[in-house]
C-alpha cells in the first residue's frame, strides 16, 4: 500500500479541516452547516457520503463544486483549487434536484450543457445521442423539460453529469424521485463507470444503495464526519456468523442446535430468507413489458454510452478499493499545502 | 433464494434489467391523444391565424379602408420579422462554445417567458396602430414629426423595460432556482456566464431595434406618400423632417469686441463687489456672459443686430438652400399671440427683394418659424452674416415698440441639409441599441448581487436618471441652491465646501442638509451617463443630423465602455457572492 502523502495522482478529493458557516445579512455568524470536515476520495473509488437532513452533506458537495467558499480549511480537487475552471471539465455533477430550465427540450437541455463543455456540434449530437438512448429518453427528447416527470428529468440530469465523460462524478441524491427501474439502472450505471475507473462521490438517504455500491463511506451528522472507512470495516459483526443454505427440515435444524450447543454457542435465529420488494417489482414490470403494456413515461435505459470511460484523456484505473486498513485514513495534508493555498481562514467559536 | 441481480460486479452492458430500447415496439407512443391533437392543431393555428389576418387586410384595402389595412399588415410584418430574426439567432449562436451557449439559452428564455413575449408584442403591435390615432386634419410634417418621435421614444421605453426585465428575471431566476448550479459546475467563468447573458440579450434588441427601425421607416415611407396640406407642407416634410440637417450656431461679427465688453462688465462686477464674486468667480462669469449673449440676440427698435455664421462652404457647394430656424417672442408682449416685424439682410443685401423693394417678416410670437434662404448668399469662405432690423409697430398703451428677442441656441440657428433621412434612422437606431446595451449589462450587475425586486427596481432607477440626468442634475442645483456648472470639480467642491461650512456656522442645519444631499445626489448622477447626450430621437424625428462622430462616441461610451465596467463590477460581485444558503 502506498503512502498517501506521495500519492497525489491517486488521490481526487482531498478536504482538510473544512468548515462553513453561513452569515446572517449582518455578517453575524447564522448556521455552522459543516464543521472540521476531514474526507479524502481516491481515484477509481466510490464514495459514500451519508447523513441525515440538515447533516452538511449537500454545503460539502457545493464546496467540493467551488459554488460555496469554506469559512475555513482547505480543498483539493483533481489536484487544484475547486473554483479551478480547468477541473470542472473533468467532472460530472447531478444536483439534489434536477435544476433544467423548464422552456428547453431534452436534447436542447443536453445541448445547452455540451456547449458549456465546449464540445463542438458533431460531438454533441453523438453523445446526446447515446446519453438520450442510455437513460431511455429518445421518444421525448423534443417534448420541454417542463413536461417531463419527477423522475424524467432526474434522467435528463444524470444525462447533463455525464456529456463531459467526466473522471469524477458527483452524484447528490441521484436516485431521488426516480421508480425502482430507473434506480437500478443508476446503481448498475455507478457500478459500471467505477469499474471503468471513474471516482465517483455518492451522497444518498438511500442506506441499501450505498451499501451495494460504494468502498468507503462516511457518515455526517450536525456538520461533522462521525464515522468513516470501508463498508465491512463499519459493518462487519465480529460476535455473529450468517449462514446460507437450501431450505432445512426441522430435524436437521434440531440437529444443527445439537451440534452449536455442544460448542457451547445457541442457534439465536433461523428463518427462510426472502426476497427484497425492489426484485419482485423489476420482475413484474419485465413481465408486463414482455407482454407489451403500453406508457407514456420514459422507457427502459439503454446501454452505457460507449464515450463513457473510453475517450483520449480518460485513463481507466482499476478501483482503489484497498483502502488502509483500520479506520479512517490519514487526510493528505502535505499534498494540499502544494496544491492549494489557505482560503481566508475564520475561527469562529462552536 | 434471492432473485438480486449482482450489483457491485456489474460489468459493461446494457443497463437496463428490461428490454433492449431498440426493441421497443413500434405502437410505442410518447404522447397522449390530447397532447398530440394540441400539437397539431398549434402547427396550423399560426399559418392559418397570418392567412386570416391578411385576408382581412386585402378586405379592408378594397373595402376603401386602406389606414387599418395597412396596420394589419405591419402587424403581421414585423411579428414574422421577430419569428424569422429569433431563427437567425438561433442559427447565429450555434457554435459550441460556453459563451455562444449562455446567450443562446437567453434568447430561448426570452421566446419562452410570458413577460418578454408580452412586451415584444405590444410593441409589435403599438408601432403599426400608432398611425390610426394620428389626426388627419393636421399638417403632414407636424403628423410625421408626431409619427416619428412617439414610436421612437415608445419603442424605446418598451425595449428598456424587455431589456432590464430579462436580463434581470434570467440571472435571479437562475440563482433563485439554483440552476446557476449546474451551469458553474462546468468550465464556465463567472464572468463568461455574465458576459453570455449580456450578449444574448444585446443580440435580442438588436434584432428588436431593427424591426422597430424597418417598421418606422416603411410607415414614415407610408406617411410621406399621404398628401399634404400645401406645398409649403409637402417641403416642409422633405427639407425639414425625412432628412438629415447639420446646424450653426452664430457667433458675434465683432467678436473681440464682444469678448472685450464682458471682461470690462467682470471687471466692473469684481471691483463693486469682491468678496462676491470671489465666492464664485466662475459663477460670475457664466452670469455676465449669459447676460451679454442674450443681449446681443435682443433686436430693440433702435438696434439693428448681426449674427454671424461660419463653416458653411459644404452648405454653399451642395445644397441649394439652407433654413434659418428662429423662435422670436416680444420681450414686453403681454399675450402670446403678439406679432413681430422685421427685416433681413443676408451678407449685408437686403432679402428678400420683390420687385424692388425689400420686404419685411411678419410672424407670430412664440412659435418656431424656418426661413428658407438660398444658398447662394452664402460668401466663398463659407460666412453668411444674417442682420435683423426691428420693425415693429408702436402699439397703443406701449411706451415704445416691442424688442424682438431670440433664445440663444435653438431660438436662433441655421440649418442646411448634409444627410439623408435613412442613414440619419440608422445612426439614430445605433445610439438607441447603444443605450440598450448600457442597461443589460447594469441590470445584470444588480441580478448578480440583489433578489429579482430589488435588483429590477435598483435597473429601473438607473434607466430613468439616465433619461432625466441633466433635469435632475439642475433640480438639485436649485432645490439645494448650488450653482452646479462649475467648469473644474476642484471648484465644484470648494464651492461646496464653503457652502455647507457658512451654513453650519450660521445653523441652518436644513440647509446644510440639503447641500450634503445635493453632493450624494451629483455623485450619484455622475456615475450613470445621460442619455440626453446622445438624444437621437428628438434629432430623427426634427430631421437633425444624427452625426457619424456623435453615433460612433455613443456607441464606444454606451455600448462598449459602460458595459465592461457595469459587467466587470457584476462579476466582482458574483464571484464573491455565496450561490448557496443555509436551510437551516
């Protein structure tokens, strides 16, 4: 494992002590949304950032953005300042709520946001192309985004976070609003790019999801980071075993409690496992489509648009899963002292 | 047994648990029956409603109604003329760069928010209906003057009020509804957002200002071709309003003598009384000459006066004619109906001469009186020396005859054309488009600070200082009894100094007040340029050259200089400007 104060190139996001607190118009200090907030993303990993409402989560995503100036600490992201125009080119942002200005259509939305990218006509059509087909909304690419469902325009939204072919992808709430179908395909699409080397920063209610998805999580609460590491790291019950086989007579169970009572242990809890409601409504709408039902509303994604991961300027890296070891890491300190310098730094008291 | 599909070893394929999209059926429709029967009727109501309307105006043409006709065509004219010029744009900002895309969402905005859709279609439909409510027993100038100033000035106003209405509703709507957001999360500068709003919105009036000059020109074209009441109204609307005049200014024949009489007169003032004009040296210059120049343009009965006009070689060479534009009154004329009498020498000649005999002006007090003069009086080096002698009647109760006086500039000048109608609409246009641009990019400097209210209020403000600069700048003079015409601001605030100290000392706090008030006031003033500088509308629609120099300063000041400032100092602000606040 490399030490991480020479692993600059690994590392996409890096916060030091970073707090924010938002003022009153008498510049009187309001709200401390986020307080001595320490997180460090390394390239290729999926990151979790949980928390309940009001926990910092959204203020961290902004500052990450440049969009919100911390009061004090400092950022690195991609290796520079976040209101570095030259990295936002290299990341893919979905908002909380998709923010689509209501008048533009689909591809004219999508296309506003290639330009801002400035890729250059050819390109833009090609990848509003693939995106539009992706997240299955070629049939309504003319309709405005006025008219689009909740979930629609959360469609369009992940499409606007990923024209760029993004290395960093910062996704907030991304399956909000969205039916079962569509949150899977987001979960399948984050597990896809990651797998295409994509750092992806995933900030989510949603505790299943984070947990089938991400490497490392980090968990907030009233502005401050609470918890933080692996998955198996802050979930793994080292007083417990779970084991999974074909369904089980009583005898043999009996057998089994024989066997653990003369290891001194007692069998605490059998049951037949059951299936999760999200499984059984896939395969009812499968069904239903097999059987050709007609909608209205968006169709079923396509695949993941073939720019995604494999342009010139993207190098796959292989997901950065092996994290140190035994909580959280040591934040990079000495590479965001070369990279980045104090922003006007406020002590202000809890 | 769990059905889950293995997530986190997903490989690349299609994302979808469901159907191949391409496999889709072919019934698949996006739409409801309703939506798609708007859809259709909306893709045959507008060719249809633009059939309907010219069949009404080919009804009304033949019908023997040709004014309403007219309007209904104009109407249609220029509401094609915003659909087809909007395609432009569109095509025209298609380039792939952030910029091109921020002005093109703009102008989408514009196309797609009731207020500025509104607002263009009131003045799509004020300019060709404005003809309908001229009074066709008026003189044709006066009409065309009439036509010409309020469509202008209108227009105007309406495209100020479109401008500062979009380019403020499009940022605070942007930051309001956090869709600055997404938009600054990509390689988008802060001041190439602002600059991208200021160019899509410049681009909209610029299309709106062409409209408005086509549209006005086709119905002064329109107005000309009506007939007028005399020949003399028939020339007056060539040579006086469907043209471009240059003007003079007379200067006194015997200048130094003239300079000599007004430093004799401060002399004079300065050892009668020192101390008060010492307190204002420079006020008491403007005074004494203010008095000399309007002596010299009072013609009393005794007196004959000379006005001496120069620079007219160009007048001379190309025009057969030029106009003496005068506005005489009585100076002890108790009603305004009174008449005045005179004679006119042109370079020492009597005019004008019918048969022999030198013939004298009878007018009436008060109005403006053009005097067509041939330009062959005009000497070689270019001076023509137009003497007034007053021969005005002794009327009854009058102690003695009636001095004849002319207010000096505009009372008193020489007009001679050097320009055509078109280009001077053009030019005038220009400056309009100049004073447009001047207000986006200040109304996009409040948005980038202040909420939606306030930053339209705070846009608003500067559009009417602007329009009112110089009436409120003399307002304030004399509401706080400052003299502010002093030459240097040196002077200006030693003036003022002094000022408000004596009214301090003598505690007239109300006083001193006012003066404080009146310096906020001129500092305030003093930031936004006036738009009377460059008052093109008044000199289109009185057929005064809007000059190439004066359209070229505008448009450098107006268009360019003010709107890198306003916009510098909007990005200075956005950049500091938290785009998020709390929840909590």
């Amino acid at each position: 494992m490399k030490a991480l104060g020479h692993a600059g190139d690994d590392i996409d996001i890096v916060c030091a002590g970073v707090t924010k607190v938002f003022r009153d118009f008498w510049m009187r200090p309001r709200v401390r949304a986020v307080e001595a907030v320490d997180l460090q993303v390394r390239r290729g990993q999926v990151y979790g950032l949980l928390g309940p409402n009001g926990s910092g989560k959204s203020t961290t995503i902004k500052m990450l953005l440049g969009l919100l100036q911390p009061t004090s600490g400092r950022i690195a992201v991609l290796g520079k300042r976040p209101k570095d125009v030259d990295i936002k080119g290299s990341i893919g942002y979905l908002p909380e709520e998709s923010y689509l200005y209501q008048f533009l259509s689909g591809r004219e939305t999508l296309d506003y946001y290639g330009r801002l990218f400035r890729l250059d006509g050819r390109a833009r059509r090609e990848r509003i192309d693939m995106l539009l087909d992706m997240v299955g909304l070629e049939a309504v690419q003319h309709r405005p985004v006025g008219e689009y469902s909740k979930g629609m325009q959360r469609r369009i939204g992940l499409a606007q976070s990923l024209i760029n072919d993004p290395q960093l992808l910062i996704l907030d709430e991304p399956t909000s609003g969205m039916d079962p179908i569509g949150a899977k395909q987001i979960k399948d699409l984050i597990a896809t790019l990651a797998a295409r080397g994509k750092t992806v920063l995933l900030c989510s209610h949603l505790l299943g999801d984070v947990e089938d998805l991400c490497d490392r999580v980090a968990i907030m609460y009233g502005g401050r980071v609470r918890a933080e590491g692996t998955c198996d790291e802050l979930l793994e019950q080292e007083h417990a075993t779970l084991l999974e086989t074909a369904e089980l007579p009583e005898p043999v169970i009996a057998e089994v409690r024989e066997l653990l009572r003369r290891h001194d242990l007692a069998l605490t809890n059998v049951q037949r496992p059951r299936r999760t409601l999200e499984s059984l409504f896939l395969e009812i709408v499968e069904q239903a489509r097999a059987e050709g039902v007609q909608t209205s509303g968006a169709r079923s994604g396509g695949a993941v648009a073939e720019f995604l991961g494999h342009s010139s300027d993207s190098q796959p890296v292989a997901p950065a899963t092996d994290g140190p070891a035994g909580g959280a890491e040591v934040v990079d300190t000495g590479l965001l002292d070369s990279l980045v310098t104090p922003s006007a730094s406020e002590r202000i008291a809890p | 047994m769990t059905t889950d599909l293995p997530i986190a070893a997903a490989r690349p394929q299609p994302l979808s648990a469901g159907p191949d999209p391409r496999e889709i059926p072919s019934w698949f429709d996006d739409e409801s029956p309703q939506g798609r029967r708007k859809r259709r009727l909306k893709r045959f109501a507008r060719p249809l409603a633009v059939l309907g309307a010219l069949g009404s105006a080919a009804a009304l043409w033949y019908g023997g109604r040709p004014a309403p006709a007219i309007t209904i065509v104009g109407i249609v004219s220029l509401a094609l003329g915003v659909v087809c010029g909007v395609a432009l744009l569109r095509r025209l900002l298609s380039a792939g760069h952030p910029v091109i895309g921020i002005a093109r969402t703009i102008v989408e905005e514009a196309v797609g928010t009731r207020l500025s859709v509104l607002l263009v279609m009131l003045v799509v439909v004020a300019l060709p209906t404005l003809p309908l409510v001229l009074d066709p027993g008026e003189r044709l100038a006066y009409r065309l003057q009439f036509f010409l100033d309020w469509s202008l000035s209108g227009a105007s106003a309406l495209l100020a009020l479109i401008t500062i209405a979009l380019s403020c509703s499009s940022v605070c709507g942007d930051i309001d509804s956090r869709r600055i957001h997404m938009a600054l999360s990509k390689p988008l500068q802060r001041w190439e957002y602002l600059l991208g709003k200021w160019l899509g919105v410049v681009l909209l009036d610029l299309l709106l200002v062409s409209l408005v000059g086509i549209g006005v020109y086709a119905f002064a074209e329109a107005l000309r071709r009506s007939p007028a009441a005399d020949n003399a109204d028939r020339r007056a609307v060539e040579e006086q309003v469907l043209t471009a005049r240059a003007s003079a200014r007379p200067v006194h024949p015997r200048q130094q003598e003239f300079d000599k009489a007004i430093e004799a007169a401060i002399t004079q003032i300065r050892n009668d009384d020192p101390a008060l004009f010492d307190k204002d040296p420079a006020a008491a210059h403007r005074r004494i000459f203010a008095q000399h120049v309007f002596l010299w343009h009072t013609v009393s009965p005794d007196v004959v006066s000379s006005y001496l006009f120069t620079g007219l070689e160009a007048a001379r060479l190309r025009t057969q004619v030029v106009q003496l534009r005068l506005q005489p009154f009585a100076d002890n004329s108790s009603t305004s109906t009174a008449e005045v009498r005179f004679a006119l020498w042109l370079n020492e000649r009597p005019y004008p001469v019918k048969q022999g005999k030198h013939e004298e002006y009878v007018f009436a007090a008060g109005p403006v009186h053009t005097l067509e003069l041939p330009a062959s009086a005009i000497a070689e080096d270019g001076t023509l020396r137009v003497t007034i002698a007053n021969r005005n009647m002794l009327m009854p109760g009058d102690p003695a005859p009636t001095s004849i006086g002319f207010n000096p500039g505009e009372g008193l000048e020489l007009l001679y054309r050097v320009g055509s109608f078109e280009g001077n609409v053009l030019r005038g246009l220009l400056l309009m488009w100049a004073k447009l641009a001047m207000l986006a990019a200040a109304a996009l400097a409040a948005a980038s600070w202040l909420g939606l209210p306030v930053a339209m209020l705070a846009s608003l403000m500067v559009f009417a200082v602007a329009v009112a600069s110089g009436f409120l700048s003399a307002a304030f003079d004399i509401y706080t009894g400052v003299d502010g015409g002093n030459p240097t601001l040196t002077s200006m605030l030693r003036l003022r100094a002094t000022l408000l100290l004596e009214r301090v000392a003598k505690f007239e706090w109300w006083d001193a007040i006012k003066t404080i008030g009146s310096y906020a006031a001129d500092a305030f003033l003093s930031l936004i340029p006036s738009f009377g500088d460059y008052d093109s509308i008044t000199q289109v629609a009185t057929g005064r050259l809007v000059s190439l120099a004066e359209t070229a300063a505008g448009v450098c000041e107006l268009g360019l200089a003010y709107p890198l400032l306003l916009l510098g100092i909007g990005w200075w602000l956005l950049e500091r400007r938290d785009l998020v606040s709390s929840s909590s």
